[in-house]
C-alpha cells in the first residue's frame, strides 16, 4: 500500500515537472515546483530565460546600494547576487545556481511564483485587475513581483519578522484618492510602503539600501512621517533625513 501511494506521489511529481518546466526533471533537480522548475545548474556566462527567473528571485541582493538587471545574462553582478543569497540562507557560497540553490529558491516561492511571506492582494489593495495606472496590467503586476522579492530579501536580513505592507500598486485614480504624487511609482505597480512594527522605520529604510531600491523615502522627507516608500523606479533617489539617509 505505501509503496503505490510513493508511486502515485513520484508520477505527479513527474507530470508537474512536464507541465511546469517544460521537459522532465533531469538527474540533479531537486524537485518540481509548483511555480517554475529549473532543468539545469546555472553558472557565469550562461543565457536564457532560466537565468532571467533566478535573477528576479535573487535581485534583492544587489550589495549596497546596487541594482541587479534582469537582463537574462549570468554576469558578474548575478553570480554576486547568488553568492550573497547563498550567504544568507546557509548554503555554500559558490555562485553557481545548482540543486541546493534552486531547492531554497523552490522552498522561498509559492505556485503563483510570489515568495511565500508576500502576496499579489498585498501588493495591490486598489483592484483586481491591475488596470489603470501608468503601464500595462501584465507589467505592473510583473513590476509588483520584483518587488516581493526584494522584499522577501530585506525581510530575512531584519531576522525574519514580519513587513506590513501599507500600500502597493494603485491606479490612477487610486493614487489620487490617496493623495499620491502624480509621477507616484505606485502606479507602475512598483512602489511599495511599510509602515512600522516591529521594525522602526530607520531600522526598514536603513536596511532597504541592500536590496536592490532605487528609491527610497521616510521620516524627513515631505509626506514621509509613518511609512517607508520604496520603489524600483530608474531614478536613484534615496531621502529619510531623520534616518540619516
Ligand atoms: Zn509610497
């Protein structure tokens, strides 16, 4: 009986592997994932749209004050990245994305491929739909889930307590209803606001400088006094004056 049931479980897994990866699992992927799988390791000097998926979930560790491009093309700054993720999580530090790598990653994601402390509704209490704002529904929500990562990044570097997202994609009209700025980021779908507990909001912004933000705002800056904004706009702008920042 336990032996059908194992034999049952393997063929859903294998099926999975077919219809998310796109081919079976090769002898040394750690497992299916709900959400995308990995066929092979990934090293410096490879290409594709495998490399562009681990880019996304290690783009939260840039080093300070450095953005990762989402480029699909392992250079230099990815293998960093990976190394840095790897650091952080335990793992061999090597920055080669192989099976250890990629099972930390699968454990880190849910099947919507949103990293498991973070969700799409979190990210967007304006509509369902994504619509409205300054770009394409597709790409604010692709914007808000390179966000979530970067996230997910500066929520294990303050020990692994919660982040409580205030604000996050917003249509035009949302945004104004809030008072947003009319250039907001948020209505890019990548902006995001944090408001304290049980982090001070220094200790948030201060920290946000290692994940890959380009912008951030907090106490000191105009509008600023009860949250932190952080966004991934291609503008490097960085104010919380009372932070020091
Ligand atoms: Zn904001």
């Amino acid at each position: 009986m336990l032996r059908r049931v194992s034999r049952a479980l393997l063929g859903f897994v294998m099926i999975m592997a077919v219809c998310v990866g796109g081919g079976l699992a090769t002898a040394g992927t750690a497992q299916a994932d709900g959400c995308y799988t990995w066929t092979r390791t990934l090293k410096e000097g490879m290409s594709g749209n495998d490399v562009t998926q681990l880019q996304i979930r290690v783009a939260g560790y840039p080093g300070y004050n450095s953005v990762l491009a989402i480029d699909g093309s392992y250079g230099p700054a990815t293998k960093a990245a990976v190394s840095r993720f790897q650091s952080a999580y335990g793992l061999a530090a090597d920055g080669v994305a192989g099976p250890n790598t990629q099972a930390k990653l699968y454990a880190l994601q849910d099947n919507d491929c949103t990293p498991i402390h973070f969700t799409y509704p979190e990210l967007n209490t304006c509509n369902s739909t994504w619509a409205g704002g300054k770009v394409a529904a597709g790409t604010a929500k692709a914007n808000a889930l390179s966000s979530m990562w970067k996230l997910e990044a500066l929520r294990h570097a303050l020990g692994d307590q919660p982040l409580r997202v205030t604000s996050g994609f917003r249509s035009a009209s949302c945004n104004s209803a809030v008072g947003g700025a009319s250039n907001s980021r948020h209505m890019y779908g990548d902006a995001v606001d944090l408001g304290s507990g049980p982090h001070s909001l220094c200790t948030i912004a201060k920290q946000a400088r290692n994940h890959g933000f380009n912008g951030i705002l907090g106490p000191g800056y105009a509008g600023h006094s009860d949250h932190i904004h952080v966004n991934q706009g291609p503008s490097h702008f960085w104010s919380a004056s009372n932070c020091g920042i």
